[in-house]
C-alpha cells in the first residue's frame, strides 16, 4: 500500500449500542455474583499472574460488560484462586474464571 | 402564657422542631414561605432506604403540630434585636417578640440548566431528579419516554462542582440516584439503566444494601466517569459521552431519558435573613455554624439556632435529628441553663 505519510487510526471510543455484551450476560446467569463485582481492584492487587502476563480479573468483568474479548487476559490466569480469599464481595472468583473459560470454549 | 420560639421554614425540619417545642411546653410559631409546608419533601415520592412514602412522614409532622401557629405564604420582613429579645416582623403584618429562633430554611436545588452540557431545558429527555419524583408522584409527562430502551443517570450535578460555586458533596444524590435507577428497572425492566458517576458515596445506613440489590436483582450498570457531553440523535434519542475511567477510554451510548442529580445548594434567601439577623455565612454559601463537630445548630448569635439543611446537604433522618436536638437546645437556652 502507498505510503501517503499519514494514517488512519481507530476510534478507540466505547460504544455502548454495539457493545456484544452477551457473554457477559451468559456469566451473570451462570454466576450472578458477577453482577456485583465494584470494581475495587483487591482481585488484580493480589493476582500472581498481574504483574507478568497483564491478567486482572477486575479488567476482565469490566471488559465483558463493554463487549471486549478478554481471553489474552483469562490465559494468564494460573487458577491460584488468592484472588478469591481478597475479594470483599465475597465473590468465589476463581470458580467464576472457570465459569467464564467454559462460556469461550 | 406560653412563650415564643419563631420557627423560620416549614419544610420537615421546621415542621419536627415546631413539634417537639410544643411538647416542651412552647408556642412555636412556623413561618413558611411557600403555600404548602413539608418543603422538598413534600414533593418527594418515596425515601431511601425503606422506601416508606414521603407523603406519610409530612402527614405524620402535620399531625404534631396542629396546635402550633403556621403561617403560610408569609416571610420574614425584618429581624431587630431589642435587648435580651428578637422582634420579627412578618409579611402579613404580624410582629412576635421572642427571646429565641429557629431557622430551618433548607436549600435550593442547583439549577441544572447552569450545566449547560448536559442539555437540560434544551433536549426535552433529560430531567432532574426532582423532575423524576413528580412523575412518580403521578403527575404526567411527556417528557419521560412511555416505553424507554435506556436510562441514565448523572450524579454530582452541580455538587463536588467548584466552577459551579458548589463545591460540597449533597450526599443524598448517590443514594437517590441509586433509588431511582431501582425505581426505573421496577417500571422498565427491559430497560438498561447506567448510573455515571465520579465516587459512589454510600455512607448511610442500608445505602450499600442497596447498591448490591442495584447491581444484582436490577442488573444496573455503574459507570465512573462524568457524563461530558449531550447531544440529540435525528431520531431524538440523546447521545451521551463520557470517560469509562476504569477501562481508561471514552465511551458513548444513546439514551431515551437521562435523569441529572441536581444537587443541593445554599437558599439564597438566607443571606437577606443573615443580614437582618447579622448571621455568619460560611464558605460555601450555608449558614454557618459555630461548631461543624459539636454545635451544629448552634449560630453566633445568642438564641438564634439552626436546624436542616440551611448549614449543607443533610439527609432526611439527619434533619429530624438535628430538629429535635434544636428544640432541645432552644429549651435549655430559654431555661437559662
């Protein structure tokens, strides 16, 4: 392709109207305590796998409700389950990613 | 003879302070300015967190103070201290001497219209949450959609906002916001609700029960990051922008009604009342209180106290509690003791 020395870059703009948020929906009905994650972050402080392989189960919520596909993040998870012992909700996280692994395959 | 304590605003602070002087064996005397007393309560639905009907509570102080003096449609004309007494002239002619007042003149709700970015008063879908309750009390409106696809609401409208001169939290819009999201699933239940906001404050009693039914019975969708924009689609749905801060992206949706927490901001007629009654005014435009820790109620002027949200945002229990522990100061002044 002729370089014209511009590009064109994407919109990285969430849309809402066309986010597919049916996997999200899939897990809530599944696991209904997805529904009350808040976001605090305890999950991603305490994860093993955060710092090396860029998983947090926080982003991972968040991105299934805006229509995103978190599989790279999901494959970093090592199923060490710490996540589930921090989560103030008491949401049983590690059941929950074994849930959500199930609704991609 | 019994003696005089003028109460100044017959909104529910007023209205329970008039009710408990007259149990300590006063003559409460309500001023209210309006036609109708119980304030901004009166024009509320139902309360957070039971959800008992706000027409309930106003009855129930209604039904305390039927031997008190209530003028209605009636200011304050003039305050003058007379040595160890007050002289308050009234609009209707009326001048009572008493040794002590109470003000409960509450506050105003911030004119959302000055966020001119959100399009209040210019797309006819965006209401306020006083707008909301109306509407649930019955009173018709096309402007809520008869059968909306999507809601949002706006939290901290012109609160937490400096430019907008109101830099304090009105602590009960998060709540309330919350409240009305259920309210809305409740009529819509195909309906997505968002809640855009910039902290959840939850502080209250059964605030943070709430906010779990919200998510979890109601499947609310919670969004940190302030609406910044409005706009109308051809099709007159409303096009909503903000920040999603936790994914760290700008994110749009379009909405059939979009709810703004019009926060609560300082009466402005309480700076005349100030002038007349030579009352400190605090920073942020609420009278101010001698103690933000111990004395609440208490003025820096001697037997003029405070009640409600004249000082700041107050909850409702937090404004009953406050006129209760007026009327008891008021008591003890008044005993000299």
């Amino acid at each position: 392709m002729m370089d014209f020395g511009f590009k064109l870059s994407k919109s990285a703009t969430l849309d809402l109207d066309r986010a597919d948020t049916g996997r999200y929906e899939r897990l809530c009905a599944l696991e209904p305590d997805a529904r009350i994650c808040m976001n605090c972050g305890s999950c991603s402080a305490t994860c093993t796998a955060a710092p090396f392989s860029g998983m947090s189960l926080r982003k991972v919520i968040l991105g299934l409700q805006r229509g995103q596909d978190v599989r790279p993040m999901l494959q970093g998870c090592m199923l060490c389950g710490k996540c589930s012992m921090v989560c103030p909700r008491g949401i049983n996280t590690r059941h929950l990613i074994l849930t959500l692994c199930r609704i991609y395959d | 003879m019994k003696e005089n304590v003028v109460v100044i605003g017959g909104g529910v602070a007023g209205m329970e302070a008039a009710r408990q002087l007259l149990l300590l064996g006063y003559n409460p005397i309500l001023v209210e300015q309006q036609d109708h007393l119980g304030g901004h309560v009166a024009q509320w639905n139902r309360l957070f967190p039971d959800m008992a009907p706000a027409g309930d509570l106003v009855r129930r102080l209604w039904d305390g103070i039927t031997d008190a003096n209530i003028f209605l449609e009636t200011r304050v004309t003039s305050v003058n201290r007379l040595k160890d007494d007050y002289l308050v002239m009234l609009s209707n002619g009326v001048s009572i001497s008493c040794r002590a007042i109470l003000i409960a003149s509450g506050f105003k709700l911030f004119d959302a219209a000055r966020k001119e970015e959100y399009g209040y008063g210019v797309y006819d879908h965006v209401v306020t949450n006083a707008d909301l309750e109306s509407w649930f009390n019955g009173n018709e409106s096309d402007r809520i959609p008869s059968a909306p696809r999507s809601v949002g609401f706006v939290h901290c409208v012109g609160s937490r906002d400096l430019k907008a001169g109101n830099s304090q939290c009105s602590k009960v819009c998060c709540i309330t916001a919350v409240k009305q999201a259920i309210e809305m699933k409740e009529r819509f239940p195909e309906a997505r609700v968002y809640c855009f906001y910039m902290d959840l404050r939850l502080f209250g009693k059964k605030y943070e029960d709430f906010y779990i039914r919200a998510q979890q019975e109601f499947g609310i969708q919670f969004i940190r990051g302030r609406v910044s924009e409005v706009g109308e689609t051809l099709d007159g749905r409303l096009q909503v922008k903000a920040e999603d801060t936790l994914s760290g992206k700008p994110l749009k949706v379009q909405l059939d009604l979009l709810v703004l927490m019009a926060g609560m901001s300082c009466n402005p007629d309480v700076a005349e009342l100030a002038r007349m009654a030579r009352l400190d005014i605090d920073s942020d435009g609420f009278l101010r209180s001698l103690d933000n820790t111990a004395g609440i109620d208490v003025s820096n002027r001697p037997g003029i106290f405070y009640a409600g949200a004249c000082t700041g945002a107050k909850t409702v229990p937090e404004t009953l509690g406050e006129a209760r522990s007026a009327a008891l100061d008021i008591h003890r002044y008044l005993q000299g003791r």
